[in-house]
C-alpha cells in the first residue's frame, strides 16, 4: 500500500492541464468492442481504472497500440469470449466497476455477455438493475447466479422498443445504448442519463455508423444498423479534477491557471464554487483561480444556509462533494451538504473533524459544515484514503494544513487522477510518493 507524504500551508502558482476525463474513458473505450475496425481515441488519461480496463480488453483479443502519450488504437478483430467463464480472468474484471460496459457490446456484437459483481469505490449500494431491465427488454434473456454473484445474458436477436428507465443512470444508459445500435428497429430510451459524457459516446457512436438522436436530452432516438465501423475520437477534459483543482487553490491561497477546460460543457460547477466565494475567472478555455485570503459562502434571498446537493445532469456531480465539504471549512459561513446517491460517501469527514474541521454529520446522506473562516486552520494528520473522491480531497485538505501529513491507501487516488504528485510538485507543492 502505497502513501503520500505532503507537507503543506504553502502556496502554489503555475499551470496546470486536467487529464482526459476518467468517466468518459470507461465508456468509449468498452464502445470500441462493437467494430472489428480500428478505433483511435485521443486524450486517454494514464490512470489505473482505464489501464487496466485496456489491459483487460487486450486480455479478450483485442489489439491495442499505444500512438503516443494518451493516443491509443483498438481494434476488436478477433474476441476470445470463452474466458468470460475463466476463473482468473473473471478475478481481473471483478477488480473493475467500469468493466459492467462491456456488457452492452457483447450482447450487441455477439449475442452474449457475461461478468463477476464489478468492484469500484465503496460508497454505498450501486445496483445493476437498469442496466439488465434494459437489456431484457431489448429481447435479451438474463441470469444472475446469486451464490457466485455471477451475471449472464444471452440475445441473439435484440429488436428495438420504448422503455423508461428506473434511473438515469449514467453506466445503465451507455450500456443500453451500446446495446440498441445495433438492435432490430427503432429503440426509444426515457430518463435516459444526459451527462457531457454520455453525449460523446453517442457523438462517437455515430461516427462509427450508428443513428442517434436527442443527444443532451434524457429521451434518445435510436434506429438500429447492421453494423458499425472505425472513427477517431478526442475525449473532453476531466470536470471532476477540474473542480478538485478550483478547490485546491482556493484552500491553500494559491493562483492557478488550469487550461483546457472544455468551458461550454462544465455546466453549473463553476457557479457551485462561485457560491462559496471562490473567484473562478474565465479567460478563453481556461480558468483563473486568483490567491485569496478570504472567501464568502452565499446564503440564499430569505438568509437561510446554503444547501449544496448533487442530482442528474445538469445538476451537480456527486463526485464533486467530497471536495466541496473539504472546501467549506475554511470559508466564512455555513454550508449543508446533500449526498442523495450514495449513502456511505461521507464517511470520510470523520478525519476532516480529527484534522479540527468543524462539521456536524447529520445522517449518512447530510453534512453541515461550518465555515470559520481560516480562525482555526486544518491540522496536519496520518490518515487512509477510503475512495477516488474522498481520497482527493483529503489529499486537498493536507495541502493546506501546515506541517507534515500522511495518506495512506492512496493506489484508490491514482485510480482517477495520473500523476497527481508530480503535477502538484510543478507548482510547487511539497509531495512525496513513499
């Protein structure tokens, strides 16, 4: 188990990029399974999650070249689909959340799909309901074996059809759609998830030949193809780690110039940060982050406290408010946070009140934090990342906290930011990798 030793309370100052984003590269690159042509996907970020979802693809036959830095080929030629029921191979796929998207293209590809209980984060219950409801109505035929917690579905012919998913789930949807390409007919897909990424998926998907309508909307229109083919595809910057830099440099004082920002497709995140008083100052596709001393949360017109939620796009990200928490206790004032998706995300404050945070844990779904205003700084502290999200913000927490931390587990923070420790170190930050 690998740890971070950070010495933080200093400032920092540079540029920085944000990687390709961690979301949209477990989708895209599953889609690559739905062509025997070759696929070229720009801006992959180096992160464990999408390494070893390349490794496990190349594992099923897949021929996959690295281009460059970020620029990888794939190409789905020859699929070797006996080792769905291989013991070891299904050990490698059980270490992946992202790897239940491969279940659309399989299905839709050969008629067949199969998968151990995916892994991830644990941070509360994330059900596979959507994503098998849908694929039966499709026409498929779906077995879960409960004592080995072993998922199979089998579809030789999928014909299209109208359903209302039960969530606009965000993996249940990608999954469905990869699934009605190339179903029989018309497929009409409502509460369908909407998400920037979900978007390039389907921009991607009808590059290659599929027929897709109602992207940004949560109704798409799909008339399935007899086939798809190769394209090229550039992946958006990570919203994510550009919300966890905004924080970053707020936090620790610093100024902070982060490029590339896909500005157009970061929906209200930027307002969000706005809202507790940092200066997020737009300049092209880049956003500025001045060093402030002091920022302000907002209450709302009757004077009542500030409540930060998550919700579907294009409501807030649930993986932004481990961040915001983090970020809320230096400002001045208060803020409740409402973790609606997953009810064991906010577990982890209980190090932020042991670094001398002050926050009141309603119940596993409501955080209150008050805010004062830098009076009592964050104390240095040895702690565990027990998630990706939670992970980075403790990891923002001891950047500001004067005096020497320690984050221990942190392999969960490399799951989905690459090379944290040497960017960070560019500007400035004193982080080591123990």
């Amino acid at each position: 188990m690998g740890s971070f030793e950070i010495y933080g309370g200093k400032q920092l100052r540079g540029e920085i990029v944000p990687q390709g984003a961690k979301n949209e590269a477990l989708q895209i690159i599953c889609a690559t399974l739905l062509t025997g042509e070759k696929v070229v996907i720009e801006n992959i970020p180096v992160i464990r999650d999408v390494m070893k979802l390349i490794d496990l693809l190349e594992g099923f036959g897949v021929e996959v070249e690295r281009l460059e830095d970020h620029r990888y080929s794939f190409c789905a030629r020859d699929i070797n689909l006996d080792l769905l029921y291989d013991d070891s191979f299904r050990t490698r796929i059980a270490q992946l959340r992202g790897s239940v998207m491969i279940v659309g293209p399989l299905l839709a590809r050969f008629g067949k799909a199969a998968i151990p209980r995916p892994g991830g984060d644990k941070i509360g219950r994330r059900r596979l309901d959507t994503h098998f409801v849908g694929l039966e109505k499709l026409g498929a035929r779906f077995h879960y074996d409960a004592d080995n917690s072993f998922y199979e579905i089998e579809g030789k012919e999928l014909r299209g059809c109208d359903m209302l998913l039960d969530e606009a789930s965000v993996t249940g949807t990608a999954n469905i759609l990869m699934a009605a390409v190339l179903a029989k007919g018309k497929t009409t897909i409502y509460n369908a998830a909407c998400e920037p990424y979900l978007q390039q998926l389907c921009h991607m998907l009808n590059r290659m030949g599929a027929n897709i309508s109602g992207i940004g909307s949560n109704l798409l229109t799909v008339h399935g193809v007899e086939g798809l083919k190769g394209c090229s595809h550039r992946m958006l910057p990570d919203m994510i780690e550009i919300g966890s830099f905004i924080a970053m440099a707020a936090m620790t004082r610093s100024e902070v110039l982060i490029k590339d920002v896909a500005y157009e497709r970061l929906g209200i995140i930027p307002e969000v940060f706005r809202k507790l008083g940092v200066v997020v100052e737009r300049r092209d596709d880049d956003l500025f982050i001045p060093s402030q001393d002091s920022y302000t949360v907002d209450t709302y017109i009757d004077g009542s406290i500030l409540t930060v939620s998550d919700a579907p796009w294009p409501g807030f990200s649930p993986d932004l408010l481990s961040v915001i928490i983090v970020l809320a206790t230096q400002a001045r004032g208060s803020v409740l946070v409402h973790q609606k998706m997953f009810e064991s995300r906010l577990f982890f404050v209980d190090k932020l009140i042991d670094m001398g945070a002050q926050i009141i844990l309603c119940d596993p779904h409501r955080a209150t934090v008050i805010g004062l205003d830098r009076k009592y700084p964050l104390k240095p502290l040895e702690m565990t990342s027990p998630d990706i999200r939670a992970g980075v913000a403790l990891l923002i927490a001891a950047l500001s906290a004067e005096g020497k931390s320690i984050i221990h587990n942190i392999e969960q923070i490399d799951r989905g930011y690459q090379f944290i420790d040497d960017r960070l170190r560019q500007l400035g930050a004193q982080i080591k990798r123990l």
